[in-house]
C-alpha cells in the first residue's frame, strides 16, 4: 500500500486533513460529538498505513493540534481544557500515526491476511491514543481528574475514571477503527490497483 508520485501522495494528505479537520469540528456540534469522535482518528491511521510512519506522525500531529484548537475554540465537555495541554493533545495522536503501520506490517507478514491486517491495525490505532491519552492526563492532571471524576459520579480515584472511560468509549472507537480501516483501505487498495 504505497502512494506512486508526490502528487498524488499530497493529494492523499490533502484530503485526510480535511477529512480530520471536519470531524474535530463536528464535535463540537453536541448532538454529533459522539459520533464524529470515533471518526476523528481514521485520517491518521490510514495515512500511516498507506504513505508510512512519517507521514502518519505528521498527519496525528495536525489531527492533535486541530483536536487542541477545538478545545480553546469550542469546548464541549469539562475534560476540555485539559486537551489545552500539547502533552495530551498532540503527543498520542502523533503516535496514533505510526503504530498502526508497524502492527500492519508485522500481521502482514505474520498472518499472510490483508483485511485481518487492517482490522488490527486500525484498533492498534484506537487503543494507542486511549492508552497515551490516558498516560499523560495520569502523569499531568491526576488529582484534576480525580475532581471532575468526583463532580461527575464517575468514582473517587484515578483508576475508577480510567476504567470509566476505556468501558464507556474505547471498546467502540477500537471497534470503530478496525472495521473502518479494513473497509475503506481495501477498497483503497482494489481502486489503486
């Protein structure tokens, strides 16, 4: 899965960081927040595994930096202003650019199955930003994290939100991620070829 010219590799990341750029945006409209959130990082994965992990750290890094902008423009939650932090806010997306094409690389070669390949590619993506996210807010914004989590009835320690937020939300983006990456990136590749 390699793009041919320059061209067409910037036409590529082009229409990505639109693609991004729209579903950071639609979060912040509340009744599609959810739903355009398990979207926002297929950009980046499918970048990764198509053009490499270069362009697959630059494009998590804009997809980051979009996600920081939307937090100071439109906040849409109380966890908001923690994503003002570029620890959280771009340093898990630039890596969300280049695991998912090592784990694609090694399956492929591992298991011989393009779809399979791309099914755990795309949810190594998902998981890789929920665990650094979840990393950094425990590293910088423990105790804060322990307040909201109080506010909101989540639970009393930092564990009892981590474990909030991986039930409530990664087991769907990590779904939503495998299955998207499979779909769209064979096509990709049937239309490529």
């Amino acid at each position: 899965m390699n793009g041919n010219t320059k061209t067409s590799k910037l036409t590529f990341m082009g229409v990505m960081l639109a693609l991004t750029i729209v579903f950071v945006a639609l979060t912040a409209i509340p009744t599609a927040s959810a739903s355009m959130a398990l979207l926002i990082f297929l950009p980046t994965i499918m970048t990764s595994i198509i053009q490499g992990p270069k362009s697959g750290a630059l494009m998590g890094a804009i997809a980051g930096f979009v996600t920081l902008l939307r937090a100071l423009l439109a906040p849409a939650s109380p966890l908001d202003y923690l994503f003002l932090n570029p620890l959280v806010a771009i340093v898990p997306r630039i890596f969300i650019g280049i695991v998912p094409y090592c784990v694609f690389k090694l399956f492929k070669r591992l298991i011989k199955s393009n779809t399979v390949s791309l099914l755990i590619a795309g949810v190594s993506g998902a998981l890789t930003n929920t665990a650094l996210v979840i990393l950094m807010l425990y590293m910088i914004y423990s105790d804060e994290i322990v307040k909201i989590s109080i506010s909101l009835g989540i639970g009393t320690t930092f564990a009892a939100f981590a474990i909030f937020l991986i039930s409530t939300s990664t087991l769907l983006e990590s779904s939503v991620a495998g299955i998207g990456t499979a779909a769209v990136l064979n096509i990709y590749d049937k239309l490529n070829n």
